[in-house]
C-alpha cells in the first residue's frame, strides 16, 4: 500500500482550506508563539484561542458564536484543522 502522504493528494474538502494552506506555504508558524499570534490574527474575532499551559497539553479555541463550542487539538495544526471545519460547519465564512 502506498503511503497516504507520499500520494500528492491534498486535501481539498472547503475551498477556503486549500487556499489557506496554500497561503500559509512553507511559512507556517513554528514556534507556540507564533501559532498564537497567527490563531489571533486569523480567527481572533470568532474564537477565543488557548495555547496549552505546559509542554505536551491540548490547544483549546471557544467559539465566540453560537453555542460557545469548545474545540482541542494535540497540535497548533490539529487545532486549525478543527477550527477550519467548525467554521464551515457553522457557516462562519470569511
């Protein structure tokens, strides 16, 4: 079987994900403050967005609509993958 990350398959589920990953490039943040600065920047008006409080805890965004879900990732990438996915889900759209 062939590894999945080795296909050149992206992942083209929303329009806009494809595009911010394309924008985000090899420029994707590094460190946990600049993943923070960039969940500011990006989504600051929509969530609320918590980086972990010790080394090896989960990101945490509150949405500041709706029903004020709460959504975790292991990784500053894992939490933007969900964050991407609420937004559509909840129709929130640029």
């Amino acid at each position: 079987m062939t590894d999945p990350d080795k296909s050149n398959i992206r992942d083209q589920r929303y329009p806009s994900d494809a595009e911010l990953r394309h924008e985000m490039g090899n420029s994707r943040p590094r460190t946990q403050a600049q993943w923070f600065d960039y969940f500011s920047e990006r989504y600051g008006g929509k969530y609320d967005v918590i980086p972990p409080s010790a080394p090896g805890g989960r990101w945490q965004a509150t949405a500041l609509f709706g029903q004020h879900d709460q959504l975790f990732g292991w990784s500053p990438t894992e939490l933007l993958d969900e964050l991407i996915d609420h937004r559509y889900r909840n129709h929130m759209h640029k």
